[in-house]
C-alpha cells in the first residue's frame, strides 16, 4: 500500500534531481556524486517535515535522517589524491 509519505519522498527525490539539473545547466555546478542528489532529497523531506502535523512530523523526519544515513554509508570518507572534483556527463 503507497501511503502519503511515499509521495512525500518522491516528490523530494523529483525536486532534488530537478534542482540538481538546474544547477549544472545555468549555474555550471558539477557534483562529485549521485549521492549527493539523495542527500539533497534528504534534505528536503527534512525541511517539509517541519510543515506537517505532529503526528506525521516524527515519521519524515525518520525517513529523511534514514535516507541520508544509507547515502552516505555509500559515499568514500576521503576523496582520492587524484580526485579534481569533476563529474563528466554525456
């Protein structure tokens, strides 16, 4: 069963792929990883957390702390000595 809080975390992955996208294109940003791209998401679950009812708050904010945590579990400690920062998208 889809509940509301699944739309609330694909809404927030579409908004951070979006934001992301944008920031390449007209800003020229590049990012170093698609995690990233989920921290951001993460982010915004966190933030639309605050905009909910109490009982609904404490559920995001659960989901947001849990997304970030397995991105990151993903994501090296250190970059590489030889690591310039540069994603290259075809």
């Amino acid at each position: 069963m889809v509940g509301k809080f699944h739309f609330v975390g694909l809404a927030a992955i579409c908004w951070a792929i979006w934001k992301t996208r944008n920031s390449i294109c007209f800003d020229k940003k590049m990012i170093r990883s698609p995690i990233e791209i989920i921290c951001l998401a993460s982010s915004f679950i966190s933030f639309w957390a605050e905009l909910q009812a109490e009982e609904d708050k404490k559920v995001l904010e659960d989901g947001g702390a849990a997304l970030k945590m397995a991105a990151l579990s993903f994501h090296p400690k250190e970059a590489r000595a030889d690591d310039t920062g540069l994603v290259l998208l075809h």
